[in-house]
C-alpha cells in the first residue's frame, strides 16, 4: 500500500494532479512519491519521529514532480491554500457558535503559546501586547529545518500556505502573518487582533 494514502494532509493531493495532469500521470506521480517517501524513511528511520515529519510526504512529491518538470512548488502550494480554505470554512462554523470567539481570543495566549511551543520543535519569542494584540514570532520551524536538511526547503511552503488560509477563518479575530522563514524572513510574525467588524 502506498504510505501517502495514510497521510491526512497529502491524500487529497492526488486528486488535484489527476485534475492537473490526467489520472495516468497522477497515478505514476503518486506511486513514485510513495516510493520516495520510503526510501527517505528507509535511509533515515529517525525522521518518522521528527517533530517536522508532515514535511516528509512533501519532499517526496516535490522531488517526483520537480524530476518530471512539473512546476512542484506551484501545484503543492495551490493545494495548501485549497486545504486551508476547507479548514477555514469549519473554524468559522464553530466560532459562530454563541460565545466561542470570545472563548477563543480569552484563551488566546495559551493556544499560541502550546502551537509555538519548543516541546513542538519551534523557537519563538512572544511579542503580545494584552489585550490589544497577541502576536508571536516564530524563529526557527520544524518543518522548514527539515525541509532544509533534505534538500527541498520550498516543499514545506504548501504547509505555510494552508497555515496562512485556516487562520482567516476565525471569527471576529483578524490574523495576520506577513513574513515566514520559508520565504526568507527572520521570522514567521503571527499576529492576532479582536476585531468584531470581522466576519
């Protein structure tokens, strides 16, 4: 059995390219990257423990696709940003529910804190000014130092481009994120502000 069918962000991945690129493609493009996928595990059995794991089917389908002179990056981002939709669309859903924005923004700092935290593998500093604005930047990701440390660091922008979508679908909490360390910054600069004439 291909191993990206057991991936739960990635498995949706191969419909996209069957659109893109027909079924035949698609199917040889998956069955490659499933390959691939297990030759990195195979080589380095240590990184299916890796807190930047999610990365792993990444780099694999950016490789098969790059080898086939498919624009990887484009069609792996397009998805991210389709995936974080998806998951905008259910977070609005349940922070419409009576009360649950306020629930959230309250609980804010903590949420933040535990997402960045370095038990996850990120290095972050909080740059919060409570209750106004609640804001961390993220030095150092575990999915872009794995990505760098295979070789395809523009393979873990997909996961960047879904993070950036999902997060628009809070209600009445505005989010914004203008710089990312996969895209060359110092930081991925998180930051959040209540804002009730946000829908």
């Amino acid at each position: 059995m291909n191993p990206l069918n057991r991936q739960w962000f990635y498995r949706g991945f191969h419909k996209k390219l069957a659109a893109a690129l027909g079924r035949e493609a698609a199917d040889r493009i998956w069955d490659d990257a499933g390959k691939e996928y297990s030759c990195i595990l195979a080589e380095q059995p240590d990184l299916k423990r890796h807190k930047g794991a999610m990365t792993l089917p990444a780099a694999a389908l950016y490789r098969v696709l790059s080898a086939r002179g498919e624009d990887a990056e484009a069609l792996l981002n397009s998805y991210g940003r389709e995936t974080g939709k998806r998951f905008a669309r259910i977070i609005h859903v349940l922070t419409s529910l009576p009360g649950a924005d306020r629930l959230v923004w309250n609980h804010v700092d903590i949420i933040m804190k535990k997402a960045s935290s370095e038990k996850l593998g990120y290095r972050s500093r909080i740059v919060s000014e409570p209750p106004r604005m609640y804001g961390v930047d993220i030095l150092s990701c575990p999915y872009h130092e794995l990505a760098k440390m295979l070789g395809n660091e523009k393979a873990v922008l997909c996961i960047c481009c879904m993070d950036k979508e999902y997060s628009q679908g809070f209600r009445h909490i505005r989010y914004d994120r203008n710089s990312a360390v996969s895209e060359g910054a110092r930081a991925c600069e998180y930051r959040l502000r209540f804002d009730t004439a946000k829908e």
